[in-house]
C-alpha cells in the first residue's frame, strides 16, 4: 500500500484526487491539506511516517516558496511530484532542482495523476511531456557544461555501475573516476541544480541527455 499525502490550497482539487486515490485500493491518502507546514505538524502529533509520495501544488497560499517546500518535504523523507497548471516553467525547474521526482500537469487526468504516483512510489524518475518542457525551456538547467570524460563517467556511474568498474571500464585510476565524480558535483552546484546523491546525478544525467529515460540505476551501489 502507498501511503500519500495530498497538499493544495484548493479544497476541490484535493477532494477528487484523494477520492480517486481511494478508488484505486493500492493508494491510501494519509493527510490531506493546504500547507508543508500543516503536513509536517500532523506527522509529528500522529507521530506517523512521512508519506511514500507527496502530490504537490506548484504554488501555495501561505507564502512560501517551491524550493522551501519541495526541499522540507524531500528532506523529511517522502518522494514529492508537482500537481500545476505548468504555466510557470521556471517555476517548475526550480521544483525540479529542489528534488521533485517529476511534475504532472493539473489537465492531465485523473489515471494520469495515478499512474505518475505508482511510478514515483516505485522509486523511479517521472519523464512526461511538463517536465520535458521544463528541462528544455531552460538552456542553462539543461547544460552544466560537462567535459567528454566527465560525461562519460556519469553515464556508467549513474546507471550503476560501482565507481571501481567505471574506473576498469574506461582505463583510468579509481582516483581519477572519483575526482571526476567530484567535480560534476561541482559544476552541477554551480548551475544551481546540486546532485549530493547517485539518485541526484541519475536525476540530472536523464535531466542533460546523457542517460536516456526509463534508466533506474537500482544497481547502484
């Protein structure tokens, strides 16, 4: 069972995914609710367990800001997907490098909305059209500007492979595969888009083209 936490500002939105959410009987809505804030104050009084996926609204009513919620929400341990309208890309890249698993669009439908929660529950990347377009709207979140070998190094580490074999794989020091890794975490913090985790830099390798999508990286180590 998939536990899921619904949050918007609007009342009817929240009501007809959380009755969608029911009919499917693998999905149980944990909390439904207006703000991160009110979310994370019923858990620590439930003293319940952070949602498996939070559906998101893009922009709240209380003030605050995608990156402050998407990254509370990430850190306090729950996968998070965007519900907009995505009339505001920017916005949206901004959910995206915060640590939003993928977006879905509030035109999309209802088996939609359900189908990107199982995927996101499953621990895989959502890949749709709204996140495309994010990614693509945007030159600079698309290019961190990558050497060759870097590049290469990514590709085989995020899909993966342990850095030893990445290392063996391209002829070099498992020094110089790890240096590499370092300075691709670098320059993706430069551009504002940080990768701390291997989850992070599969993320961005899909984000940048270098890994197509449907890549899950569960062999990771």
């Amino acid at each position: 069972m998939t536990n899921v936490a619904l949050i918007d500002d609007h009342e009817s939105v929240r009501l007809g995914l959380e009755a969608a959410c029911q009919r499917a009987s693998t999905k149980d809505v944990v909390f439904s609710g207006s703000t991160v804030t009110e979310y994370l104050s019923w858990r620590a009084r439930a003293g319940a367990s952070p949602a498996d996926v939070v559906v998101l609204d893009l922009t709240l009513g209380d003030g605050t800001t995608v990156t402050e919620n998407v990254g509370r929400l990430v850190r306090d341990g729950s996968s998070v997907i965007i519900h907009s309208v995505a009339d505001r890309p920017a916005a949206v890249r901004e959910a995206l490098a915060a640590g939003a698993a993928g977006v879905v669009s509030k035109s999309s439908s209802i088996d939609e909305v359900i189908a990107a929660i199982r995927t996101v529950a499953r621990g895989e990347l959502l890949n749709n059209v709204e996140w495309a377009s994010a990614v693509e709207g945007d030159r600079e979140f698309a290019d961190a500007q990558l050497s060759a070998r870097e590049r290469e190094v990514l590709r085989l580490y995020a899909a993966g492979l342990p850095l030893k074999v990445v290392a063996d794989r391209l002829g070099v020091a498992y020094s110089t595969a790890k240096e590499n890794i370092t300075r691709v975490r670098m320059k993706y913090v430069e551009v504002g888009r940080p990768a701390p985790t291997k989850v992070d830099l599969l993320r961005r390798a899909m984000e940048d083209g270098i890994l197509e999508p449907g890549t899950d990286g569960r062999d990771a180590d």
